[in-house]
C-alpha cells in the first residue's frame, strides 16, 4: 500500500469509505490538526504546462509505518516521507521575513518533483530517490522544473540514499540523504 498518496476530495473519499462528505472533512482535518497526517499543496505558479492541483497527504510518523510494515531501512515513500519531516522541521525552524513553503509539482503529463521550496527569492526543486546509485534520468523532473520555471529555479536536488554527492547534469546536484 502506498504510504502517501492524493489526496482526494472529501467528497470522493466519503464515497469510497461509505461515510458523509462532512464526516470526512472533519476527520481529515482533525488528522492534520493532531500531526497524525500532511497535506502538501501543489505548487501553483502557472507558467506554459498545465498543472496538477491536487494535494499529497503524508503520514506523520514514519517510524510507526516502518515498525508496521515490518521493516527497518526506508524504501519508496517511506524515503520520501521521512525526508518531508525533515524538510517541515527546517521550515519551521526558520526565522525570518518569509517561511519558506513546501509545496510538490506535478503537471497533466505526468512530469512530478516531489518537492519544491518556495523562499520567495527563489525555487529548489527536490526529487527524492530510495536507490543508492543515481542516475541522469532520475534527474529528468528535475531538468524539466528548471527548464520551466528557469531563473527562478535553483539548482536542482536529487537525495538519494546512497554515500556519493556528484553531479548528475548542469544543474543538478545528487546528495546522500544522511
């Protein structure tokens, strides 16, 4: 079972789960008011793709999922989740004009960043991989975010799960998770 995924309009999820579209919305947002569940927003700065504007809905603690599932090294999304706590904790952890916001990307064609920082001055677009090993068209997203939003965008980011930190292609940097 995937560990984050869509979310889904209250409204489509009350009917997959038989339960009124109020009942839903309550109980979805009494999860993320208790940081039981995230919900990242879609990045919406528009530019020439159409875009998906649907949120991604997390998991809190990745640590239960791990104990859960019966496992003890991160893999696919428990990857990607653990990474967004990080990510949410540096957020918050920040002082300044303007918290950064941490949004994710992804356009009708399927093209998706599982992550972009917002600071205002600039975007990083994130992509996050279990593999240790990683290769140019892991980065692909990455190029094409660049490609789209271009001054704006920052040097892409692409963490992986292995020990090296290299240079994958102009403008995207491969940096171990740990």
């Amino acid at each position: 079972e995937e560990f984050h995924r869509d979310a889904k309009p209250a409204t489509e999820l009350g009917r997959d789960v038989a339960l009124p579209q109020p009942t839903v919305h309550r109980w979805l947002n009494l999860l993320e008011t208790s940081y039981q569940v995230v919900r990242l927003p879609a990045f919406s700065r528009n530019r020439t793709k159409r875009l998906i504007k649907t949120s991604k809905m997390y998991w809190a603690d990745t640590g239960l999922a791990l104990h859960l599932a019966g496992i003890t090294e991160p893999t696919g999304a428990h990857f990607e989740n653990l990474i967004l706590g990080d990510l949410l904790a540096w957020r918050d952890a920040t002082i300044g004009v303007k918290r950064p916001e941490i949004c994710h990307w992804r356009t009708a064609s399927g093209e998706e960043v599982d992550f972009v920082v917002d600071t205002g001055s600039g975007l990083l677009p994130i992509e996050i991989k279990a593999t240790k090993r990683p290769r140019v068209t892991d980065a692909r997203h990455l190029q094409s975010f660049r490609a789209e939003y271009g001054r704006q965008a920052r040097t892409g980011l692409l963490i992986h799960a292995g020990e090296t930190l290299e240079w994958l292609a102009p403008g995207i940097l491969a940096a171990p998770w740990r």
